[in-house]
C-alpha cells in the first residue's frame, strides 16, 4: 500500500465526503470532459518529475502506464514518455482509489465508467467485513493457544 501524502489525503477526504463517487466522475466521458481543458495547463513532464511530484515510485507510474491506467500525454522523439495536467489527475485518481483498497481491475472499470466507485466501493466493503471476521477469529484463536500455554506452564 501506497503512504497517503497530505496532497493525496485531501484527494482521499473528498472521494470518501461524497459517498465514493469519485469526486462525480462516473463515466469516461465526464472524465475526458473534466481533464481536456488541463491539458495545456503547464509544461510535459517526465516520469520522474512525474512521481515527485504526485510521491508514486516510478516503476508504479511505468507499470500503470504500461496497463493503460495512465497513458503518457506524448513522447519524445527518443520514446520517453511525457506527461501533462490532466495525466497528473488521473494518476492521483488511480493512487487514492488504490489506497482506499481497490483492485488494478476495478480502477480499470470505475476509469472505464463501467462501474461507479460506490458500487465498487459497497463490494469492497464487504470484503473487509469478510477479513475482520476471519481476524476476529484468528486473534481468539491464539488467545485461546496463549492462556493454554500460560495454565501448562503455571
């Protein structure tokens, strides 16, 4: 998991404060709708400054690049990839939904605007009701092996 950097938290705050909507973007075409005027808003970056600046390791940004999550903006004539504004959003999109415990897969969908984040979201809540139970069971079943040890040996 990812270390939730104050830029991302603000990012996290939001998509949690409107019931996993994602900050509205439910489809690829309000996505596309709400990036295309960031586009030129500033200079190309490269995939390091890239993950300075969003606090992503590199070989993150490359592999999501690579899945298609974050495509490059465009390419320099020796094939390094350049990124704008628009892909700076989409990457802190794809960190916080990453954070809050989504797969590579259901990212690809929410992007896709084939699912919204909050059906995603009610799934994953389930699961981790699923998880805490298993732990729940798992912590009282050392305890039980941690008293039974304590009596063998008092």
């Amino acid at each position: 998991m990812l270390p939730i950097t104050s830029s991302r938290r603000g990012c996290l705050l939001d998509f949690l404060d409107r019931g996993y909507r994602v900050l509205g973007i439910c489809s690829s075409s309000y996505w596309r709708s709400q990036t295309d005027a960031m586009e030129n808003d500033g200079p190309l970056l490269t995939i390091g400054e890239l993950a300075r600046r969003v606090g992503v390791p590199v070989r993150t940004i490359r592999f999501w690049s690579d899945s298609g999550l974050v495509p490059p903006a465009s390419r320099t004539d020796g094939d390094r990839r350049l990124y704008d504004a628009a892909c700076v959003a989409r990457l802190e999109l794809v960190t916080t939904l990453r954070e809050v415990g989504l797969s590579l897969a259901n990212v690809r969908r929410v992007l896709g605007g084939q699912v919204t984040a909050a059906e995603v979201a009610a799934i994953h809540l389930e699961v981790l009701d699923t998880e805490i139970r298993a732990l729940r069971l798992r912590r009282a079943v050392v305890a039980v092996a941690a008293v039974v040890k304590r009596s063998n040996d008092g």
